[in-house]
C-alpha cells in the first residue's frame, strides 16, 4: 500500500508521514523546500520535489500511489497577497483532484478545517451545522471553496471525503498554524503569557496525534462525500490558560488584558504587514473571535471510525515535556 | 411584549445575521429568502439553539405575485408580525449603457417596489400591535453620488426618503420606522473578498453582519430614525463633509473604479 502525502513538510503532514512510515507503509511527499527534507528522513518515505500548482509535479510525486492526504495548504492568519490563499489552497485542491481522477486512486482525503464551518451557537457544531456567521479571512474562504471543489467531484464519482481538524496542537514541526504551541512556547521561555481579560469562550482543541490518528481511520473507514470533525475536547480561553500554567514546571505569570486596544492593534499590525511585509500576529478577524464560542462535536468520527480524544490535560502535558525537551536540545 | 419578525433576504449576510439577532432577543421569526438559499437548514439551527417559533418562506420577490403570496400568506397564518424587516436587496456596481436592462430592472423591482408592497401589506397588521417596528436597510451611499452605482444608489435614496416619510405619518399608529444606512459590510464571500483587496482605511471602516445586525436592532427599538452602524464610518462621513466637492468626487469615483474593477475580476 503507498501513500501520497501533501503538505509533508508542514507540522501535521510531516507527524503524518512519518506516522505511517514507522508502521511500515511507504509514504510519497511532494515538497518545495529542500531544508525541509531532514525532517522526513526514512526508508520508506520518498521524496519529490516540487509543487502542488504544478500538474507535472504532482504526477510524478503521486506515481501508483492508492491513497492520497492532502494535508498542503497556506494556513495562516495572513497573506501579503490574499490571493495566494486561493491559489494553493482552492487551485491546489483543484489541480490534485484533476491528476487522481485520471489514475486508480482508492480515496482523497482533503484536510480541511472547523473553521469552515466557524463560531457556535447554544449547541455544539457538527458536520451539518451550516455556517451562519460572517466569512472574514481569506484562509477560512478558500478552504470552505476547496471543500466544495472536492464535494463537487464527488458527485461524479471521486472517492474523496474531508477531515476537519480543530485548533491543533501538540509535537511536532514549528509552524504557524498551531497557536497554541506557540502560547506554550512563549509561556516556557518568557514566563508570561497575555490572556484577554474575557476568556469565557470556549473552542475545541485538538491534540496532534489524536488528529494523525484520525486522518488513517479515515482512509480505512470513512465515507466518500463524507465530513469528519476531528477534535478535541471544549474548553474555554481561560480553562487552556489554567491549564498550561497548572502543568509547567515553572511558575510565570498570567497578565490580563482587554479585548478592545486589541481591535485597534490589530489595525496597526495590518498597517505593517501591508505596508512592511511584516506577518501580523493578530489580524481584526481573530480578535473578532476572542469573545465568539466555537464549539465542535467530534460524534460523527468516534462512532464511525473510532477515533479517540487524548484527555486534555495529559495532551497539554506531552506538549509542555516536548517544547521543553526541544528547547534543552 | 414578545415581538414576530418578518425578515426579507434572510439567507445571507444582513439578513442571516438580522435572523439571529431577533432569535437572541426571544422574537418568532418568518424567514423570507430565494428558494435553495438554505433557509430550511436555517429554521434548523435557530430551532436548536433558541426557544423561539421559526417559519420560512421560499419565494422570489423580484415577482408581484410573489409579494402578494407573502401578504396573503401572513395573514391566512395570523401571524401577528410586528417588526418587518425589509432587507432583501440587490446591488454593484455597472456601467450604464453597457448593461442589460434586466440587470437595472431587477435592482427597482426587489429594492424598490417589493420593499413598498410589503410595507403597504403589512400596515394593517403592524398597526394591530401596541408597539411595532419597520426596518429599512438603505445604504451610506446614498450620501455619496458616484458613478456605476447610479440605479442602486437610486433604490437606496427612495427606500431613505420613504422611510423617513413614513415615520412621521406612521407615529400615531405606533408604528416607528427607522432606515439603516451602513457603509461596507462583509455580507459574503464575494463582499469579503473584495473588502480584503481594499486599501487599510476602507478595510477598517468594513463592518460585520453580526455587529451591524445587533445594533441595528437595538438602534432601532429605541425609537431612532436614522442609523449609522460604524464609528470609522461616522467619522468619514463627518470629514466627507468638510473637502471640497471636487476633491470629493474624485475619491467617490476612484474608489467606485476600485469597485468595479474587483467586481469584475471577481466574477470572470
């Protein structure tokens, strides 16, 4: 059985990859940048160079490969050029779909995102709770679009279906899109973090190797035109804050701060990142969130492929031993 | 006094978010919005996460028919509507001459003439409640002629002289009407796509459906004529008042150029 990972240089294609490759499987990825190789050096994964906007990379990185995860995407908070977010994360899609619809591909499983499906109400979202609350990042569009590009091949018969991991954290390759290792990582050098004087709302966070776990399930048992939510448990701003500061070993210091100069910082760090290239560290749309829930069920997936949620804690637990055993080394 | 809202254009941007609004606030709701624009899976939500009675109707008020039905069926369920929304609306930005006429039509038909049927229908049952409310969503451009947007603009300016009218002549009948004028709103994709191409000044004063739709309602209960979501959008409005007429005009077109460019890349 091989399979062919995109994304296998970013943080959960390169667990993802190499998750697979430890059990034995052989694993293709498709990678642009040749630093990035140290991280997927093993007998059983093969390297491509190349890009996902490129037809003729994608065949030969895909070869006779059975199964596809395409885990690449631009997940970020911001772009210099937004229109980059649709490039690789829709015309990406686009073009993978295209190439495994003229080969015997088994399954396509598109890693999407809970944050198509956005905020929550009273109830908790699932899989068919439709999106009430206004799209405001680019990030968030172009992967619900890339979501339909693939549900629209499915109508014609394409074995593809979608995976949408939460807020994700837990070891793994620095990255921009996991905030919360970043929170714990700047807790474990600086002993501070700064945490909104609101924390009531809650999210679903969701731990790494659950999430790897969850992508094979999947690709065993999942549904074609299906979604899956893989998450973690809901817990609010307040309660992760807690959380981190009860299990590092070091005490530091929780400072409060409100919600609105953060609007207008916000504002200031567009400014920059339009004006200098510099990447924002928070942008309007996520201070919009602050106070918003964004509650998920994972329901669907642990009764039709078994997946299982590692405890909070004991998953807020292996992160802190992992950061700081990277930092000592 | 527990309210029924009748919402137009209630499937997407203002309107889903007008919806929601109302429902927070403990408001019955019949939802109005073109048919297969997932008003079903939005009664389902409402009906999940509020104690509160969710009807819809699928029908396109481009159509007299359609306006008459809407009437006829409120009354033939006795639902005793007492804040009409009539957001339901059509814009962008074109160039005149090079535009097919049903373009324009449609535009005057929905923002201009459903909008009069159903406020003309729905009086009599308004005017049945101790306290009832009519909501106009007019537009900010209004107060800033530009080009390509000359039909539209043209549909918000009745919809803001009919509002205002109609309140004074509603007073006795405690009816109150209030007309909303908000700048840019991310309504959609499409909206939000084109908001996040735009220059840093115009992306600030960009509102969200959720905070617009929440202040609205507010705005509006307490008895105001004329809304004006957004303090950046105060602020320009009150500076839009001081520059020169020339220099003002420059900006209205270049920015309305932007528009139309965006639109049209968009839609290729």
């Amino acid at each position: 059985m091989k399979t062919f990972i995109t994304g296998g240089s970013g943080y959960l294609g390169q667990r993802l990859a190499w998750r697979l490759a430890e059990s034995g499987e052989y694993v293709h990825v498709l990678i642009r940048n040749k630093n990035a190789a140290v991280h997927l050096e093993h007998p059983n994964i093969k390297i491509f160079y190349g890009d996902i906007l490129k037809i003729k990379s994608i065949k030969e990185a895909l070869g006779d490969c059975q199964y596809i995860f395409h885990v690449a995407a631009l997940a970020r908070v911001w772009s210099k050029n937004p229109e980059d977010f649709y490039t690789v994360n829709v015309e990406g899609t686009k073009n993978l779909i295209q190439v495994a619809k003229e080969t015997k591909i088994q399954k396509f499983i598109l890693t999407s995102s809970t944050g198509t499906i956005g905020p929550s109400l009273k109830k908790p979202n699932d899989e068919n709770t439709p999106r009430w609350s206004s799209f405001n990042n680019d990030y968030e569009i172009s992967k619900y679009l890339a979501e339909k590009e693939l549900l629209k091949a499915v109508l014609d018969g394409f074995p593809g279906l979608i995976v949408s991991p939460s807020r994700i954290f837990g070891p793994g390759l620095d990255s921009p899109s996991s905030g919360i290792n970043r929170l714990i990582a700047g807790y474990l050098k600086n002993k501070v973090a700064i945490m909104p004087t609101t924390h009531h709302a809650l999210g679903n966070y969701g731990f790494i190797d659950d999430i790897v776990e969850g992508h094979i399930k999947a690709r065993e048992k999942g549904e074609i035109g299906q979604k899956y939510i893989l998450g973690g448990e809901n817990k609010s701003l307040g309660e992760l804050f807690q959380t981190i500061k009860n299990l590092s070993p070091q005490r530091g210091l929780m400072l409060k701060f409100p919600v609105w100069p953060l609007k207008y910082w916000s504002w200031l760090e567009l400014y920059m990142g339009n004006n200098f290239g510099r990447s924002p560290k928070i942008t309007p749309d996520f201070v919009k969130r602050i106070n918003e829930d964004a509650v998920f069920s994972s329901g669907k997936a642990i009764k039709d492929l078994g997946y299982k949620i590692t405890p909070f804690e004991e998953a807020i637990q292996t992160t802190i031993q992992f950061l700081i055993n990277k930092r000592a080394s | 006094m527990k309210h029924f809202a009748l919402i137009t254009g209630a499937s997407e941007g203002l309107g889903k978010s007008l919806a929601l609004e109302c429902a927070n606030k403990g408001m019955d709701i019949l939802l109005v919005s073109l048919p297969s624009t997932g008003l079903p899976e939005l009664k389902l939500l409402l009906d999940q996460n509020f104690e509160v009675f969710v009807d819809y109707l699928e029908i396109d008020l481009t159509d007299d028919e359609s306006c008459h039905y809407l009437i006829e069926y409120v009354k033939s369920k006795e639902y005793p509507i007492s804040f009409l929304i009539n957001n339901a609306g059509v814009g962008g930005n074109y160039q005149f001459g090079n535009q097919d006429f049903a373009v324009f039509n449609r535009m005057i038909q929905l923002n201009i003439k459903a909008l009069t049927m159903i406020t003309h229908g729905m009086i009599n049952v308004l005017a049945k409640n101790s306290q009832s409310f009519i909501l106009n969503v007019s537009s900010m451009i209004i107060h800033f002629e530009g080009p390509y947007k000359q039909v539209y603009g043209a549909t918000k300016s009745f919809i803001f002289y009919f509002s205002k009218s109609l309140s004074i002549e509603l007073k006795d009948k405690n009816i109150q009407v209030t007309v909303l004028c908000p700048g840019g709103i991310n309504s959609n994709i499409k909206m939000a796509r084109i908001n996040n191409q735009c220059n840093l000044l115009q992306q600030i004063s960009v509102l969200y459906p959720e905070e617009v739709a929440a202040y609205s309602i507010e705005k509006t209960m307490k008895g105001k004529n004329v809304i004006i979501p957004g303090k950046i959008v105060n602020l320009y409005f009150i500076f839009s008042k001081l520059l020169p007429n020339q220099f003002r005009n420059w900006l209205i077109k270049t920015n309305n150029t932007k528009l139309i460019k965006s639109q049209q890349a968009l839609s290729q």
